[in-house]
C-alpha cells in the first residue's frame, strides 16, 4: 500500500510545497484537502474517496474547491465521503462554499466524526480519531490495516505531556507536523505548532517505528527545512536511551512512500 505525500506546506503554497494533502490510493483515503488536492488526479483508482479532515484552516479545506475537476469522467471517481467534526463541516458549508466565494459545491457525503464516534471502520481499516493542541481545535487519525498502521498528525503543538500521543503507541507509519526550528519554539507554541526535537523524542518515546515529518514554512527552500540533521546528531551525541524511529524523514511533496 503506497502513501503519497502530496502537499507538505502549511499556510501557503510555495515553488516547491503545496499545502496540506497526503493520499493512499489503495483504500482511497486521503488526509486534509490542502492546494496539493489537485494532484489527485493522476492517482485516483477508487468510485469513491474519503477525505479525512484535521481542521478548516484554509491551508487544509482550499483544495476542496478543486474536486469538480476530479468528477465527470476524467478520474474514476463517483461519490466523495468527507469526515471532520460537526463544527467544521458547519464552517465549510457556511463559509468556504458560501455563494459569495465558490458558484456552486461539489457533490459531498458528509460525515460527522462525532456521531461515528471514536472507533469507525473505514477502507478496510479501523480509523480513530483525536484532539490535538492547535487554535481553533484539529484532530489527528490513527489508521489501523491489517498488518501495518498508519497516523496523521497535524497542526498541533507537541509537548512532552500532550495527551495525544497515548493514541500513537507503536504506530508503524506517522506523519507529523513539524513547521518550526528549535530556536523558533516560542512561535511554535504561539501558534499550535511543532518543533523538531520534541517531535522525534516523543516518537522515540512512544515507539513509532518510523516517522515523516511535514507541514514546513513554505519560506524556507533548504532540504532539512526544521534542521533535523543537528537535532539527530545531537541525540547521538547525548546518547538518548530511548531507540529512535527507525527511519525519520523529511517529505517533499511528490514523494511516496510504500507501508507495507
Ligand atoms: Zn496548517
Ligand atoms: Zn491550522
């Protein structure tokens, strides 16, 4: 089963990132709807695809404008589930499709995670859902395949006693946020956001077995965006007990990865 790593931008697209939007075309799950969702279209081989939301802010909801060109005979696709909180879904009809800024919205089944409650099956998988640390409220997923999981995580602050990460245990796949440097943690926490050496100590800590850090500052064009080469050689330095993922990776946005 393949992951493709679509957008890794968070608030804006650059030359090189597009926001938000991770997909697995086997089950036909994508994660968040950001300016990458137009990539999709090359990758859809599903009658149905369901989009699981982390949150409405516009770097993760603007690429649902862009399904009409998805539909109709260009793309398999048929019939398109989106999953967010009561609340989100009510933003998104209210605001994002309001007349006044898109003509007309595109064919969605909506489904409220609240009424689903916190354990749903979806595409062969066992989905769960829950709150991150980000203004405004997002929630992350956990996906459970037989025989490999996989979870998302963004946009949240990640501290060494986020409640979240109980839900991340032993996770085989997660992808995580990680839009600011060590030095810029003051902004991180101002803003519902990570910074690099947190995020590796709690994947460390919570045993993940391999972790894909995204949602970068679309400013910043250097390969290691969040320094994570000093963070890792200073781990090694230190000699951190605990075993760190076996792969860390920084995601560019047309990269896949093949879980399992
Ligand atoms: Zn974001
Ligand atoms: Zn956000």
């Amino acid at each position: 089963m393949k992951l493709h790593c679509l957008g890794t931008a968070g608030y804006h697209p650059s030359e090189a990132r597009h926001t938000a939007c991770f997909f697995l075309p086997e089950p036909g799950i994508a994660f968040d709807a950001g300016s990458s969702l137009f990539r999709l279209h090359g990758l859809i081989a599903t009658e149905s695809i369901s989009v699981l939301l982390s949150h409405t802010h516009l770097d993760h909801v603007m690429g649902l404008t862009f399904f009409w060109d998805l539909l109709g005979g260009n793309t398999p696709l048929k019939r398109i589930h989106i999953y967010a909180q009561r609340e989100k879904i009510d933003a998104i009809r209210e605001h994002l499709f309001h007349s006044s800024l898109f003509p007309v919205i595109p064919p969605f089944e909506w489904h409220v995670l609240e009424d689903l409650g916190p354990r749903f099956e979806l595409g062969g998988a066992k989905c769960s859902w829950f709150p991150l640390e980000h203004p405004g409220g997002a929630v992350g997923y956990r996906l459970d395949f037989p025989g490999v999981s996989l979870a998302y995580v963004t946009d949240t602050t990640c501290e060494d006693d986020s409640e979240y990460w109980r839900n991340l245990q032993g996770v085989d796949w997660l992808v995580h946020e990680c839009n600011f440097t060590d030095q810029e943690k003051k902004m991180a926490r101002h803003t519902g956001h990570s910074w690099p050496t947190e995020v590796v100590a709690q994947a460390a800590k919570h045993g993940v077995e391999r972790l894909i850090l995204t949602h970068f500052n679309p400013m910043v064009s250097h390969p290691d965006p969040v320094g994570l080469r000093e963070v890792l050689q200073k781990r090694r330095l230190e000699n951190t007990p605990e075993q760190a993922p076996r792969l860390i990776e920084l995601a560019r946005d047309n990269m896949a990865f093949e879980l399992i």
